[in-house]
C-alpha cells in the first residue's frame, strides 16, 4: 500500500514544485513590470519638474526684470525736475524771446568780462 504511494505523489509534488517556480517567474516579471512602470513614472515627474522649475525660474528673472525697471523709474522721477519748473522755464523762455538784445552789454563790457572770470 505504501509503495504505491510514493509513486503517486511523486509526480504531484514535481508538478507542485514546477507550479511554484512558475508563480515565482510570475512574480519576478511582475516585479520586473512594476520597476519599470514606477521608473517611467518617475522620470515623468523628474521631466515635469525640472520643466516647472525652468518655468519658475524664468518668471522670476522677468519679475526681477519688472523690478529693476520699475526702481530706476522711481529714481529718474526722483530726479527729474519738477513739473512747475518746466512750466517756469517756458515762461522765462517766452519773456527773454520779447528783449532780444538783452543782456548782451554785459557780454562785451570788457571790466565785467575780466573780473568775473579771471579765475577760469
């Protein structure tokens, strides 16, 4: 009775031994699949941020950009002559425009011409 068992289960066991090293093969495919499915992914979201990040970077530099101009702006505002003051000037400009001639004598008066700018 127990000789027959042996030769019975033999071939079982052998066929249960090749079934688990095929679930093993399985497994280490799937593993394989999953690895390169999650590497994919990974250098997808590798791409994805450096993209964003170039992005940003860009935005930044033009906002720098923005800045920059916008204090040299403010500076050359700062400089500038006040609105009134050209105003004044145009007036001045209209009145001397009326006295041609004036002013001239003082050009060629040759005392005034000497002691003011004797130190030049």
């Amino acid at each position: 009775m127990w000789k027959d068992y042996e030769t019975k289960f033999t071939g079982i066991l052998k066929s249960l031994d090749r079934h688990k090293q095929l679930i093993a093969e399985q497994a280490g495919l799937l593993h394989i699949q999953q690895y390169r499915s999650d590497s994919r992914a990974l250098l997808d979201e590798i791409r994805k941020y450096e993209e964003d990040r170039s992005q940003n970077l860009a935005n930044l530099k033009k906002m720098e950009e923005i800045e920059t101009e916008r204090r040299i702006l403010k500076i050359l505002e700062w400089f500038a002559a006040a609105s009134s003051t050209k105003e004044d000037h145009a007036i001045f400009q209209a009145v001397r425009s009326q006295y041609p001639g004036i002013g001239h004598w003082i050009l060629s008066d040759k005392k005034v011409i000497y002691s003011s700018f004797i130190y030049i």
